[in-house]
C-alpha cells in the first residue's frame, strides 16, 4: 500500500491528505436538515448528515489527491451509527481509489493491538470465512507502549500490504511535555523516531517502508532532524492550515527525491464554505468549496517544494 | 463516579475489576453455535456469540465484584457489529449497577479529544437534544500527547462526573522502552505520574480523584513510587493472574486506608473454564467457572492485603 501511495501522489504531483474530520457545525442547513428529515435529530441522523456531506467532498475532490484520512474521532462520538458512517466513507473512498489513512490513534499490547490491526487493516477469521472491519489502508498508531504495542500492527500490515503512521511529535502546542524530555541528551521523540526506522526496516515496500510517521508541520526544526533519522518513513505531516503550518514550512519533511512526506490539512479543506476566501461558493456548495481549497493548498505545497 | 466505585468497593469488600476482552477461542461452542446458527458465521454472528457469553458471565459474578472492564478492540476487531456488542454489554453492566471502565486508550488534541470524550463519557449535542453515543463511567487514556489530549477528558468527566484512568506504567515487557528512560534523572512514566497528580488536583471527589492512573501488576516496585506521586489517584492495576502478577505484588498499589487500587483480571476470569483448575465445570458452566476464579481471586487479595 505505501507502493501505492507513492504512486499517487507521482501521478497526482499532490503530496496532500484530506483530512475527513466533520463536525456537525461544519455541515451546511440543507444537508443537516435533509438527513434530519429522513432520520429525525439522532444519532442517525447525525451519522446520515456526516455521510452525505463526506460524499459530497469525495465526489469533488477525489481527482486531485492521492488520498483521505478520516479521524474516526469525530465519527465515533455519534457511537455505533457515527462508526457505521465511518465505515461507509472509508468503502466510499476505496471505491474512488483514494489512500485511506485512519486516523485511529490506537495503541495497546499484544493480543489487544492485533485485535486493533485486524480490525483496521486486516481480516478475522469466522468459522470457515475472513472479514474485515473496516478495512482501511493505513492507521495511526500511538507508540507510548512499545514494541509490544506496535509489532502487532506490523505483522497485520505485512500480510495484507497496508501500513501505519507511529505517532512521533504531534502538531499540538502541549505534545513537548513528554515527548520533548531530554533522554540521554535527545529528546524522547528522537528516539522514537529511531524505533520507527528500526521497525520500518523490516517491512519494506519499494523504496518507502510500510512503517510511516507522524510529524506536526508546526515544529519544521524538528520534522528536519526527523526525516534525516527515518530516512525510509513517510511522514505525515498534521498542523498544515488551521493549526498554523504553512507550505514554506514543509521542506524539511521531504526527502531529496520530492517524496517523504504527505501533507493533511482537515478543517481548511472541509470547512473552506466558512473561510472568508471561500465564502462566494455559498452554503450549498461548500463541496466546490473545498476543492477550491484543495488546489489552492496543493499550488502551496508545490511552489514551496519547486 | 469515582466516588460510587470506592463505595462499591468498600461494600463487596473486592477491589477488583473482570476484563471482558473476549476472544472467540474463550467462547464455548454450544454459544458459539447457538450465535452462528441464528446470524451465520458472519461479524453479526461474531458479536453475537460475544454479547451472548458476556451476558452469562455478568450474569454469574456481578453481586461480587464493583466495576467491570470491557476491552474494546475485542469488539472494534468485528466491526460495527461488534461495536454494538460492545455498546450492548455496557448498557447492561450499567443495568447491573456495575461501573463500567472502557478500556479505550483514546488520545488525540483538542476538539478530537473532545469528541472522542463525549461519545464514551459524555453526550453529543444533536439540534435541540443530547445523546450518548457509548456512555461509559470511566475511560482509559494514553497521555503521549500531553495536556492537550488529557484535558478535553477531564472537562467532560467534570461535566458529566465520570473518570479517566491515565497509562502510567504498562505491564507488558516492553513498556520500560519509552516509559522507563531517564528524564533528569527519573524515569518518563514518575513524570507523566505527576502530570496525573497535577491533572487529578482539579477533579476532585470526596477522598479520591476523578483522574486515575493505569500501573501495571508486573511492576510493584515502580507501583510504589509512583502510589506516592499520585497519592490521591486511584490505580487501575492490570497484569494480575495471566499476565504474572500476584496478590502479594499488590500490596504497594494500595494506600494505608486499604484503598487506592482495583485491579483487573480479565483472560483468568472469562476464559477460567479452559484452565485445569476449573476445568470440572464443563464448557457449558463456562459462566459458573469465572465466579469460581473471581471468588479465588477476591481471596487472594483480601489475604494480601490482611
């Protein structure tokens, strides 16, 4: 699957996510009330709203980008019907052959993390018969437990040609409270950037590993010292837009050859409709909205690496 | 919350908390049959048979023991099918005035936090109404991200008075490759400890806080420490039984007033009727052989703790 990512972004020239993270405020009047009408102010209607409005962005911006990364966060805290919209959107996305990265963030030891990997990027079995969950193609994986909490994830991944994005150094103004540490006069995420090249080494695809990172675009010093531990890890890189990163900031993300890394913003995509720059597309098209914001963040993204 | 788990506590005389991380090899297979023959061998018919052998074994031990703690990637592994078992089996925990851990290790930052804590302690705001997604009492949390990702927990825990459990220390063998390195001479897991203490101070209950610590059986003499950094938290202590944690190991979790710790047992509880000791139950009393193991492992503790 990391083959297949490079691939796209190759042939879209877009080192660029878009982040499915929907919150009921970002979905305009029409689409809420449509769904409402249809399942009344519930958790299935909220789930129904988030789904047509996800659709809605698919459909308009699946030619320019390589790939998706809905935040299962902002899914599941409509419970079972919002996973089930989660679930609807990752399907949708595969069949318009978008990447779908889950931002999933799970993290836990042995048996637990395989039942995590299985659900996410595997298969159980079922009597006779294998099924999978929910089937994205990438996770996040949050790597406070160690070794036992992510080679679970890497054996699923080996199997099934998909791959995860450890959690390195977030883009949140706290994540240097422990991750900044100094552990032997390096910070704690240097060396957990040296475990994600450790790990990535053993499951390679052509010349990226299927064992990716996740990098804040708000800390580019750090994203610099990264990538020249983690030469093999894609990064992605969270923070871009909304939370302050800008495309100047990306360089140190990619490696010599344009590749490396891949660039999510969420809100500055989705809610683009409520962004004074987007605000003539008008509420009931906020979904030409978004693509507006697409290419405007991919021409960013390319002057920035030109 | 945390102030209905120490009287429950108190009053069954246990501290003590059944892990129901069911697998499909712990479920006997007339339930196994009984679940496929009405819904196939399908992820519906997976959580099926999960719900079913859940309901037995709550059924069988819930007069003895005060909270219950269901591992949610041993559902998350069947789907959205096995997210409504799971949803299922807290709401009749809840039915059986059992406090209900979700042993979730969400972390994300900010409004992903947020959502993440409404949909399993909090509700959702859904045009004029409120809904709870999964409604759990407390949640287990990774703080890799800092306060950014532990916050938005503790408001919706103040809001709602539910509680959290923060990973401290782990129990599985890997734990110390992050959790134990050196940060100005004390290990990460004593720096995220008082990051509880200090979260902890601001969500007070009558004796105990609603911000707990997750400090792994396998670790006693980390436990010890870190019981005097984080005096009033309550610890969460996996790793008991299977895991090779002992009643004696268990002594430093407590405080002197013989409370401050509940500690887990999960494949020794809900898998007990696979083990030589309990094996003259019979698949079939599958239910009868975990209240077996708890009332041992009730015994074992209070013996220690005497």
């Amino acid at each position: 699957m990391i083959n297949k990512l490079v691939d796209k972004i190759k042939k879209t020239d877009a080192p660029v996510v878009v982040g499915l993270d929907p919150m009921l405020s970002y979905i305009p009047e029409p689409v809420l009330s449509g769904a409402f009408a249809e399942y009344g102010e519930t958790l299935e209607g909220a789930a129904e709203a988030v789904w047509r409005f996800n659709k809605g962005i698919i459909d308009a911006v699946c030619d320019l980008i390589p790939a998706v990364k809905p935040q299962i966060a902002m899914y599941e805290q409509f419970g079972v019907p919002g996973l089930a919209a989660f679930e609807k959107t990752v399907r949708y996305c595969k069949e318009k052959d978008l990447v779908v990265i889950g931002d999933i963030k799970r993290g836990d030891i042995g048996s637990t993390s395989s039942a995590y990997a299985a659900g996410h990027l595997g298969q159980v079995q079922i009597g006779k018969s294998c099924f999978a969950g929910f089937d994205e193609d990438f996770a996040t994986v949050n790597p406070y437990l160690g070794s036992d909490g992510v080679k679970p994830f890497i054996e699923v991944c080996k199997e099934n040609k998909k791959g995860i994005f450890v959690l390195v150094k977030t883009s949140n103004p706290s994540s240097g409270e422990f991750q900044d540490r100094l552990i032997d006069g390096r910070p704690l995420y240097e060396w957990v950037g040296e475990k994600v090249a450790e790990w990535g080494a053993e499951a390679m695809g052509d010349t990226y590993s299927y064992v990716g990172a996740v990098v804040g675009a708000t800390y580019p010093e750090m994203g610099k010292v990264l990538r020249r531990i983690m030469p093999k890890a894609y990064i992605l890189v969270p923070g871009y837009g909304a939370q302050g990163g800008k495309g100047a900031d990306l360089l140190p993300f990619f490696n010599e050859d344009g590749l490396g890394a891949i660039v999510n913003s969420s809100r500055g995509i989705i809610a683009a409709w409520k962004q004074e720059a987007y605000q003539k597309f008008g509420a009931e098209n906020y979904a030409d909205a978004s693509r507006a914001a697409v290419e405007a963040m991919i021409l960013d993204i390319r002057s920035a690496l030109a």
